[in-house]
C-alpha cells in the first residue's frame, strides 16, 4: 500500500488552513459537508487506512528520537464527532506512545488557579503525542458564551467584555509559542459540524438503544446557544490561529471525510519533524557487535 505523498496531503489541508489575522465567517466560508472531491466508497477506507500507517510510522519514530513532542488540540461543539475521530484516526499507533485527556468540568482545586494551570499537567513529554479531547480552549468559548462561570474562576473584578477575552487570546498565544520554541508542536483541530447534522446526530442518540447512553440533557441545552457559541468560535479561530500553531477547520457532516482531514493534518506535522531512529557511534556499533557475538555462543 503506498504511502500518502506530503505534496498531496499539504494540498488537502491547505483550504482547511486559518491563517493568521484571517477573518473568520465560518458559516460564508467553510462549509461542513465539503469533501475535498473526494468519494467516500472509492477514496475514503483507502485513505484513512494509509493514513494510519504514514501516523504509525512517524509516531514509532518520534518516540524512538525523543526529543519532541505533539500536542493535538481537538475542539468541537456536541456530536461533532471527536471521540471517533480519535478512535479512528489513532487506531495504529502504539497506544504507549499516545495520552488522551478529556477536559471535564473543573474542580474546586483548579478553579482556584489562572486558567492555563490544569492544562500543563497533561502536555505530552518528548516523544509522545497527547490528545485534549476539548481544551484550554473551552476558556474562551463555554466561559465566553456562559460568563457567569468566570465567578466560579474567583476572577479579580475587571473588565469582563472584550478586553477579557483580548486578554486570554494573548496569553493563549504566548504559552503556545513558549510550547513550540521548546520542541512541542501544536495541532490544533475544530470539527466543524451543521446544526443539521447535529440535530440528526442527537436524535440517533434517542433512537437507537445503543447510543442512549450519549445522550445528555445538557447537549439540548448548549445547542440553544448555536449563535453564541459560532460567533465565540469564530473569534476564537480568527485571534489564535498563529504561524506556529495554526487552526485548521475540519468539515465534520461527512465522518469519513473528518478522519481523513485530521489523520492528514497531523500526519503534515510529523512529516515536518522528520523524527528519526537514532545511530550509534562507532563505539556504540563495535559493543554491539560484541553483544551479537556472546549471543551466538549461546
């Protein structure tokens, strides 16, 4: 099976591309059922699949050179599909090499410190990739479309308007790019889903028994918030997206679609690393050698 050119992969991901102070319409300009041209019978398994392996090979790589490390930054709104693009788009790599962390609801601990805190306890160490199933972004999207939430946070009694959010963007920014300068690339993924497919997906989790356990009452209740949370979105994308740590908007209607583009986004990235297998020196070789020879003796 061959390996996915990196020409071809940079030319899928490129459309998908924020560049930086880009403005961001997300419903004029990125449409979530766009499939590159793609057909999902004829192209789909095939490119996943080699997807996975170009991943496989990389990540075996990075974890053997150990010197730097990948973050994936996953952000969607509910039944976007992330927990199956993980599933899916991570399914070859050797699992000792890859951490998953799913930010839930934070407790009274980290409440208590600046917003940044409880996110760098689950960076990746050199040579592993860490996955934020949602992350230090819910710190301008749920608390901006929930404010009252910043009290939870004990935050000092200042301007909450804009000049907040300017605030957190900018330290976003700062910390990310103090991240990439020691060695941890940053991919960073919003899946970008319909409020019609959504609305199909939610169902799906009433209807089949399967998938009740989905559901929650509290996804209901977010999706009244749909303007709100594509206009924090929007922002968010439009004042984060940096040369060091892009955003990439990923169409998320087509599932299959999905897994390509965010197997292909972090596949661009290690292709850029380059990691490799480290070699000995020659006195390395020569104490080898004398290892396979006592080894032969029996």
């Amino acid at each position: 099976m061959a390996e996915p050119q990196p020409d071809r992969i940079a030319e899928l991901i490129a459309p998908l591309r924020i560049e930086p102070g880009e403005r961001v319409r997300l419903r004029r300009d990125h449409d979530p059922g766009y499939t590159a041209g793609l057909d999902r019978h004829r192209d789909g398994e095939d490119l996943l699949q080699r997807g996975v392996a170009l991943l496989a090979d990389h990540q075996a790589r990075l974890a053997a050179q150990s010197t730097r490390g990948v973050l994936v930054v996953l952000q969607a709104l509910d039944a976007a599909g992330k927990d199956g693009t993980i599933r899916h788009v991570m399914s070859g790599v050797n699992p000792q090499g890859v951490r998953v962390h799913s930010f839930k609801v934070p407790s009274a601990e980290e409440r208590a410190h600046d917003f940044l805190w409880r996110y760098g306890s689950h960076l990746p160490a050199r040579g592993e990739i860490a996955i934020f199933n949602r992350s230090h972004y819910e710190e301008v999207l749920v608390v901006r479309v929930h404010p009252h939430l910043l009290d939870d946070e004990h935050v000092p009694a200042v301007p909450r308007g804009k000049e907040l959010w300017q605030r957190r963007f900018k330290a976003i920014n700062e910390w990310e790019r103090h991240l990439t300068e020691d060695g941890f690339h940053i991919v960073k993924l919003f899946l970008n889903v319909s409020k019609d497919e959504q609305r199909k997906r939610l169902l799906s989790r009433i209807d089949e028994p399967a998938k009740n356990w989905k559901f929650s009452a509290s996804d209901l209740a977010e999706r009244q918030h749909w303007a709100d949370y594509q206009r924090a979105y929007a922002d968010m994308l439009a004042h984060t997206s940096t040369e060091h740590a892009p955003w990439y908007v990923i169409p998320a209607d087509h599932k299959w679609f999905a897994r390509i583009a965010a197997a292909a986004v972090i596949a661009d990235t290690l292709i850029g690393i380059d990691p490799q297998y480290p070699t000995l020196d020659r006195k390395g070789r020569r104490e080898l050698r004398q290892f396979r020879g006592a080894l032969e003796k029996g």
